[in-house]
C-alpha cells in the first residue's frame, strides 16, 4: 500500500505541545475519536494521510484525512479527521470507552482493556 501524507511527528513540531503533553484525542467528522499517547504517536511512520496509490484519499476510505498507525490496531486509525487535540492526560476514545485497549498493541494481544 503506498500512502502519502504528512507525519505526525513533523506536524507535532510545527505546533509545538506543551512539554506536559501526554497523549492526543483524534475527532473525526463522523463523530469517531480515538486515544493516543504520544510516545505512539510520534513514531515517523504515523501519517496523517491525503493520498492512496497516487490519488487524493476518497472519501469512503477516510478521505480527506485519514491518521494510520502501523504499529497499532487499526481502530486507533481516525477516518474523516478534522481535528487533533494534544492532551495532559489520557482520555478515553470511542472504543477505548466501550472497553478496547488503551494502548492497542497487536504484538501484546493488547485488544481489549484488563
């Protein structure tokens, strides 16, 4: 899959979150969020993506913004995104409210809260 966008990390240091900053909420324009503590979130292969095999991001794909997070279960990759709020603490997102993990760790079998 060849994706195209923009890395977190690069976007994180335009901003520039206070140093007390823990974790990010990321809201989607259909109401979704999802939890990430930026140890995560930082990585340089999370991307903020706008284009897929060389074309814009279509919209039933999470166009025109879509976050991915290959280390992660996929759920913590925000469709439709339309803003991103760097956090002091951790606050639980759609699924992670519902009982899914917070931390998502596919490699853990880190699926679902203790």
């Amino acid at each position: 899959m060849h994706w195209k966008g923009v890395s977190l990390l690069d976007l994180a240091a335009l901003v520039q979150p206070k140093p007390e900053a823990t974790h990010l909420l990321c809201y989607g324009y259909d109401t979704y969020t999802t939890n990430i503590a930026l140890e995560e979130a930082l990585k340089p292969d999370v991307l903020l993506v706008h284009t897929f095999d060389g074309q814009p991001l279509q919209q039933k794909h999470g166009g025109p913004c879509r976050m991915i997070t290959p280390e992660l279960y996929a759920w913590k990759g925000a469709k439709w995104v339309k803003r991103i709020q760097f956090l002091t603490e951790n606050k639980l997102g759609f699924w992670e409210g519902r009982g899914y993990s917070k931390t998502a760790y596919p490699w853990r079998n880190d699926r679902y809260s203790n």
